[in-house]
C-alpha cells in the first residue's frame, strides 16, 4: 500500500484536533505530504448579502486561525503541511479536493462541531466515507487500547 | 398578552433563530420566517402595533442595505446585459403574476398587483451566497448575474412604490423629502464621518436612522411606501459604505440585532398553515407561474449572452426571498391582501429561495460544467458579443 498524499480535513473540534494527531502520525509513517484541509459554509438563503459577507469573513477567520494551530502542531513534529480553505459543503468539498488532488487518504474526526446539524442533515463523515475516491481513517471519540 | 409578555417571547424567539442558524447552516432570516409561522400557529402569539412598527422599519433598513449592496461599478461594467437581462426577469414575471393572480385565481386587482411584485423579485443575497460558495463572484458570469439581480429589484421597488401611489397632497411632500435626503446624505456623509465618525455612540448610524424614519413617516402620509426611496439612498451611498468598512458592518450589526427578526418573525406569524394547507394547488401553480415567467424573460438573454450556463443564470434569476416578504407584508399590512393570499405569497416566495437554489446547484453547477467541458470552452465567460453589443 502506497500513501503518498493525505488529506487533514480540520473543522476546529477536539476530534478533528485528534485527526491532525492522527494524520501527521500517519504521515510521518509513509512519508507522505499533508494538506490540512478546513471547509467554511455560508448560510444558505441568505436575506441580505450582509449576512453572507460577515459569515464568509469570521468563518474564514476561524478557519485561519484552524490550520495555522495545526501548521504549528505538525511543525513541532517535524512535517510541513499545506494548508486549504475551500467553500461550499464539507463533505462534498473534501471529496472534491480529494478527487481534484490525487490524495491517498483522507483523515477526519468522526464528529464534527454540531450534534443539530449532523441529526437533522446527516453526518458529513458517513458522507465523506460513501463518496471518497480513497481511503479513509475516520478518528472517533475511542481512544485505541 | 401584555406588552412585556410578548416583547419577552419575541425576545426568545429572536435568540432561538439565532442558535439554530448557526447550528444548521441556514440564513437566520429564513429560521425567524419559520419560528414566526411556528409561534402564530402553535403558540397563538400574536403582533402589537409596537411589532408592527418596528417590522416595518426592519423591512426599510433591508431595502436600504439591498440598495447599498449594489457595486455600482460592476453595474457599469454589465449595464447593457444586466439592464436587458434583469429588466425582463422583472417585468414578465410581474406582468405573468398579476395576470394569473387576476383572471385565473379572482383576486382583487390590487392584490393582483402585490403578486405580481411580490413573485417578480430575485434575492440578490440567495444569488450571491450561491455564486460565493462555488467561487463564481469575481468571474464574469458571477458579476453579470449579480448586475442583473440588482436591475431587478430596482424594478420590484420602484413598482411596490409607484403602484400604490394616492394623488393626495403629500404624495409632493414625500418626492421632495426623498429627492433631498438622496441628494444631500452622499455629499455630507463624507464630512459628517470626518467630523464625528468613529464614536460609540454611533453618530452614523444614526444619522442613516433618522433619514429613513423620515422616509417612512412621509411614505405613509402620502398613503405610498418608502421602499424605492429607501434602496435609492442606499444606491447613493454605497460607495461610501463600502469604503468605510467598519460602519457598514456596525449598521449591520444593528439592523441584524435589532430590526429585521422583528420584520421576519412577524411576516412568519402571518402565515396561517391551513390556509396553506387548503391552497397547496394554488401555491404550486403560483411557484410555477414565478419560474416559468422567469424562464421565458431570461433564458433566451441567457443563451446569448453566458451561453452554456443560460440555465444556471435562470435558476439563479428565479430565486426570490427579501423584497418578495416586504412586499407581500406591505401588501398585508396595507390590507389589500387577506390572509390567506398573504400566506400563499410568502410560502411561495420562501420556496423560491429554496427550489431554483437546488436545482441550479444540483444540476447546473458551472464548475461541474467546467470539469467535462472542452479545455478551450471558456465557460466561466460570457459568450462572445454578438455584432451591436458592447
């Protein structure tokens, strides 16, 4: 098995703070790049630009302040990861990425920063684990024994 | 209900919409609408003049952001297929609206016309958070339906505002009033925010405040509506806005605060489920009529103009939420629409935000179309001008 490309897929939670563990772990292992991937979503409806534009700047804000702690965290472990920001959503922005960018593996939390969204909408990692053009390491609240 | 009990549920209310738009991803104006429909139906909380108040000032601060939206530049750089494209995509639809609502469903002619305005509009902020999220803003097919999209809500102002015009004595008060605050608020601002910009206190949003407040009052002595002066203010000092980034999103802030979950919240509380319910034909065929007149002004402009995304620009163009609530409220509030003609307008302007969204996403999204197309297609270009065009 040849991993040569991983993906980090961050949303800012504990879990994907684990993911980042997990992927540089996985990296490190294979020698592999990394790219820390985050998604930002804008409200979908919108009644005023305004709302789209403040959403868009502090999720974009969030999301730099995401991959810089992560960039941090791998520097500290001796890799140097890319980084992403992509719009629309997060799991069909990761697959894209995915499939756009010849990635090997993708990492990611198994649940994300909303328990409301992910039981009304659906968990965007099943997603991600239905749709993927590679594997997938999904890391869960377990702790491995 | 008291006064407190219902500024204290309207105050949960506001919060709670707040909470599960950021949990679900979804525009808090579309939860208010919602939790507003939930809380008249369910909970029988009903509206107070004080509500009633401040809903209308809400829906004349969103008018007056829509109108300081607009980037003037881009509308410059677009005008001659924006004007054709976004003026058909209001005109036929109002026309294909107010005729159905009149002959096919009797309605009052007035209410025809609330219709016909209410299903003519394209929400610029469904358009552009689309267009935002698959990066499409900056590319010429973004910045043309965006041009566009402005065109057509001139049109929907301009027709809510002049439709309904009384010949009384104020109507010459309230041209006045508005032609001077339009004309003198861009040339002071400048030195107003020079002189006392920046301060806690919010001296320019109060000034914005007080302009608008005066517009409403004369608007309403002259039995009009404020709506087309308020989104021209907002036009004339756009580019002040924009370059004073930090009290365009202070007054945001505000109007987000403050006013307009009372305009959205109180529009929900509005529509009466059963009435829905009873007219499910009607709002299908009142969603359909939207659409297709939609389809038969701008899908041909489309084709000659952005080619192969003609029906990506059509779905977006059908879109319809702000000016389509205000206008159906106006219309409510005003008592020329009842009820249930109230609540079929509403429901369909809501699904317009949602069923064009999806389907232009689902389906038609330019950068699938990218990923298939032939490398030297180009398609996030317009077509080429044909001999004539600019």
């Amino acid at each position: 098995m040849e991993i040569t490309h991983i993906l980090i897929a961050l949303d800012g939670s504990e879990l994907g703070r684990r993911a980042m563990e997990a992927g540089i772990d996985v990296a490190l292992r294979y020698r592999a790049r990394a790219t820390v991937l985050t998604a930002i979503q804008h409200p979908a409806y919108a009644a005023t630009v305004g709302e789209v534009e403040e959403a868009d700047a502090e999720q974009r804000a969030f999301a730099e302040r995401v991959q810089r702690e992560a960039v941090e965290a791998a520097r500290m472990r001796g890799l140097d990861v890319a980084t992403a920001i992509v719009s629309g959503h997060p799991a069909e922005a990761i697959v894209d990425y995915a499939r756009q960018h010849a990635v090997d593996l993708i990492v990611m939390g198994h649940r994300g920063l909303s328990n409301l969204r992910r039981f009304l909408i659906g968990s965007v990692t099943d997603r991600v684990v239905d749709h993927a053009p590679c594997m997938v390491l999904v890391v869960t609240e377990r702790r491995p024994r | 209900m008291t006064d407190a009990s219902i500024a204290m549920a309207m105050g949960l209310l506001i919060f709670l919409a707040t909470v599960i738009s950021v949990e679900l991803g979804i525009s808090v104006a579309l939860i208010e609408i919602c939790l507003g429909v939930l809380a008249g139906n369910v909970l029988g909380l009903q509206s107070a003049p004080w509500i009633d108040y401040l809903a209308g000032f809400g829906s004349i601060v969103l008018t007056f952001l829509a109108g300081a939206e607009v980037d003037t530049r881009l509308l410059r750089e677009q005008f001659k297929a924006s004007v054709l494209i976004g003026g058909l995509s209001f005109l036929l639809p109002f026309l294909g609206a107010w005729a159905f609502a009149l002959w096919v469903l009797g309605w009052a002619p007035d209410a025809a016309k609330i219709a016909g305005v209410a299903l003519s509009t394209t929400s610029l902020a469904v358009v552009y958070a689309v267009l935002v999220e698959t990066g499409l803003t900056s590319t010429p097919l973004g910045k043309l339906i965006m041009a566009s999209t402005f065109i057509t809500d001139f049109g929907t102002a301009a027709a809510l505002s002049a439709l309904f015009i009384s010949p009384t004595p104020w109507i010459v008060a309230f041209l006045a009033v508005s032609v001077a605050i339009i004309v003198a608020m861009p040339r002071l601002q400048p030195w107003f925010f020079r002189r006392y910009g920046n301060r806690v206190i919010e001296p320019e949003i109060k000034g914005a405040f007080a302009a608008l407040l005066a517009l409403m009052y004369f608007g309403r002595l002259a039995e009009s509506h404020a709506v087309l002066p308020a989104f021209v203010l907002g036009l004339a000092v756009s580019n002040v806005f924009a370059a004073h980034r930090a009290q365009q999103q202070r007054f945001r802030v505000v109007a987000f605060a403050m006013l307009t979950p009372f305009f959205f919240i109180k529009a929900g509380m509005n529509v009466g489920l059963g009435a829905v319910s009873a007219n499910l034909a009607v709002l299908g065929l009142l969603l359909a009529v939207k659409m297709a007149t939609k389809f038969i002004g701008v899908l041909p402009l489309a084709r000659r103009y952005v080619g192969p995304h003609a029906m990506y620009t059509t779905l977006l163009m059908s879109t319809g939420l702000t000016f389509g609530t205000i206008s159906s409220l106006y219309g409510l509030q005003a008592n020329i629409l009842d009820q249930t003609q109230f609540s079929l307008l509403v429901t369909t302007v809501i699904l317009s935000a949602v069923v064009p969204t999806v389907i232009a996403q689902r389906f038609y999204d330019p950068r699938r179309a990218t990923a298939g197309a032939a490398p030297t297609a180009g398609p996030l270009t317009l077509a080429p001008a044909e001999e004539g065009d600019e």
